[in-house]
C-alpha cells in the first residue's frame, strides 16, 4: 500500500500527517489551531451545538464556551502546523493511503 508523500523545496521526501480527529472533551477553544492552518478544515463552534450523544456530558462541564470542530477533513494537506501549536495535545494525525 502506497502512502501520500510530499517533497521540500531540496526535494527530500517527506510523508504529511493528516489530521484525523480533534479531542473535543479537553480543547479550551482558544483558536490557535485555526489560526495557524493554512487550509479551511477548522471551524469554532458553540460548545452546546456538539451532537453529545456518544461523549460523556459530565466531562464538558469544566468546559464551557466554543470548541474547535473539522469544517473539512479533506482540505487538510498533513502539514501538523495545528498540532504543534495545540496547548492542550487535543489532535490526532495519520499518514493517508494513495486513493486507488
Ligand atoms: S495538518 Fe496543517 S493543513 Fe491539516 S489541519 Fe493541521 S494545520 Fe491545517
Ligand atoms: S489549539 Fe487545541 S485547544 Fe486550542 S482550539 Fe485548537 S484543538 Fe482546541
């Protein structure tokens, strides 16, 4: 199985990370993410419109306020910029299989 491969600018190959999920119970919404992704796969929303329906609501209680949510997982080009600036490690990446 193939993998999605990049190469810099000195043509050394490198294999992207694409963000897979965000950890919702434990991001404080600060934005940081957003502002550092040079794509449009985030997006802040009110914590209170999260479908709660298979996350325990008790753990939301410390948390109230907006939550990062993925707008579009396939604009993500695996650059972990997001990640790197997430204070709370709240993102989860993974190198992505060549489509068929
Ligand atoms: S890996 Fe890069 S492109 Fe993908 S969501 Fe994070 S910052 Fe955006
Ligand atoms: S940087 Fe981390 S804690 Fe901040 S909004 Fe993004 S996912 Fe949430």
């Amino acid at each position: 199985m193939s993998i999605i491969t990049g190469l810099t600018r000195g043509g050394v190959q490198w294999t992207p990370s694409f963000i897979m999920a965000i950890n919702q119970t434990i991001c404080i919404g600060c934005g940081r993410c957003y502002k550092v992704c040079p794509r449009d796969v985030f997006e802040l929303i009110d914590r209170e419109d999260l479908e709660l329906d298979d996350l325990d609501d008790d753990a939301f209680d410390d948390a109230p306020g907006m939550v990062m949510n993925i707008r579009d997982l396939m604009d993500c080009i695996g650059c972990e910029a997001c990640s790197r600036t997430c204070p709370k490690n709240c993102l989860s990446h993974a190198p992505q299989a060549l489509a068929a």
